[in-house]
DNA sequence: TTGCTTGCAAATGATTTGCACTGCT
DNA sequence: AGCAGTGCAAATCATTTGCAAGCAA
C-alpha cells in the first residue's frame, strides 16, 4: 500500500467519523478520482482502478457520499459523475461539454463568489428558501469538440 | 380545445419548424408546465392531466425538448423535472430543495448576469472552452422544510 | 466472534422502444 | 392513401440490493 498522503489521512478521519473502514478499494476510488484531476463517470473510474467490482465501487462511492468524502454529480449524460467532495479540495464549479459530456473543475475568484452568495441569499430569501450551497454549470463545446 | 394562446402560437411555430404537430396531448403537457409555474416531475404532470399516457408524456417531452419547446431538468432525485424551455419564458435559475426535492425558479438582475456572462467566458476560454450557456442552481430548505 | 466489506447475481425503477392502431391532411 | 401520433406492454440500462463468504479489530 502507498505511504498515506495528507488526503489519505483526511479520508480516514471523514470515515471513520461514519464508523466506515479506509479499505483498500477505497483508498484505490479516492487515488483514482485524485488522479484524474476531473469528474469521473463510473466506468472511467473502474478503468483507472480494474480491480474494483462494479457494485462495490457503486457502494463505496455512495456510501463515501454519505461520509462528506465523495460528491455525486448528475448532467444529462447516461452515467453520473463522480468528485471528492469540496472538502477535501477547494469550492469550484463545473464546465460541461455538451458534445462529450466531459466534465472540467473550474474556481472563480472570492469577490465573484462573494457577489453571488449574497445575491443568492437574498432571491432565496424571496422564496423562504434557507440556502445552503450553490453549483455553477457553464455548458459549452471542449476543445477536442470545437 | 381552449383558445390560442400567445404561447401555443409560439410552441406551434417551433414544434412546425421540428415538423411536429401541435396535437392536444402536446397542448396539455405545455399547459400542465404552464398552469404549474414552476419545474415538475413526470409524476407530477400526469397528475395535471391524467389523460396523458405515460410513454406518450415521456415520448414528447423528449421530441419537444428537441424542438426547443421543453426543457429537462436532472439534480439527483428519482424523476427529472421538465419545464418550458427559457426562449418560450425566460433566462432564470433554480432554488431546489435539498430535503423534499421541490424546485422554483428565480431571476437575478441583468447587471449580475452580465457579470456572470463575463466571468464564465474568461474561465471557460482558459480550459479551451467555447461557453454556450449556463446553469445555476441554489440548493437549500424550502420554506416546507424548514 | 462481531460486524464491516466484498463480489456475484438478481432486482429495481425511471425512461425508452416495438408494434399495431388511430386519426390528421 | 400515407404518414404522424398514441397507448400498451415489453425492453433497456444505470444503479441498487440480497446474500454468502472474507477479513480486520
């Protein structure tokens, strides 16, 4: 097994907190979703890592959900997307290819994002909404899709 | 049938222009959208018209969709909701409940949208991105939920 | 040994599709 | 007549779950 890593240590604390084992399948789904540095949809990721079982890691990664470790995202497209939770990287946003559904991290700068959280409180305010967390689709053709 | 609406009038145009026919099962799913006021769930709108044979509910919001007329909303929860696509409204984002699902629109000013616009292209053309439009969804507890 | 985990196979459930029939045009 | 549209039932397919066996504390 690798030498634990400062994320490593942060998903052992997240799950053991949901009295949940870091187990060696999913050390191999966190190492895998770090990797590549993007949204996975399940089958890239059983790529990336062949040696998990399919409704393990559809397990694992639901249940990771549930811990704070592990973000689900849903577009259109036939599979979700899978991320590790803003937690446990830094607040962004998502660019969508509408061609390929690939799927980008992209951050913007505090002051935007300050702009925004106060104009979300207010407009959900307007609608007895208590807003919690907010997500920014920008949806558009990737470069391999121009 | 009900009078023409300046909606129909516009659905009509579109779906024409998809070579569909406006036909009353069409006039009742855009009316269910219409009368609810806010995104639903296929459940939902059957309910709204329980003339509306599932298959052919399903079947036409998908060619609608197509044609523009409709829009398909997916956040996670067991069903999609649908909604009047932004060119027959317009441009808005959603305040969508995190406990019972429930989903309503909200409009941000012009000012913040040009902000926004602004801001998603420079990121967007930093990754190679050709940004087409954008999503914004606001998650939180409706006022039901509290 | 107790209980979390896992893999396999089977189940689930939203959505889609084949097909025969209906109804515009 | 000719083809778009509809309803029913069956099919699809991502995801979930039951269960028996494996493994860590």
């Amino acid at each position: 097994m690798a030498p634990k890593t400062d994320l490593d240590r942060a998903v052992t604390q997240r799950l053991a907190e949901s009295d949940l084992r870091y187990t060696s399948g999913r050390q191999a789904i966190v190492t895998g979703l770090r990797v590549a540095d993007r949204p996975v949809t399940l089958p890239e990721l059983l790529d990336l890592s062949p040696d998990l079982a399919q409704s393990s890691a559809y397990r694992n990664l639901s249940l990771m959900e549930n811990a704070g470790v592990i973000r689900r995202l849903v577009h259109g497209g036939d599979h979700a997307h899978y991320e590790l939770a803003e937690e446990l990287t830094e607040h962004h946003h998502h660019l969508i290819c509408e061609s390929c559904g690939l799927v980008r991290d992209i951050t913007f700068d505090g002051d935007l994002e300050q702009t925004l959280d106060t104009a979300f409180s207010r407009v959900a305010a307007s609608e007895g909404f208590l807003p919690r967390h907010h997500a920014i689709d920008v949806y558009g053709r990737c470069a391999g899709c121009r």
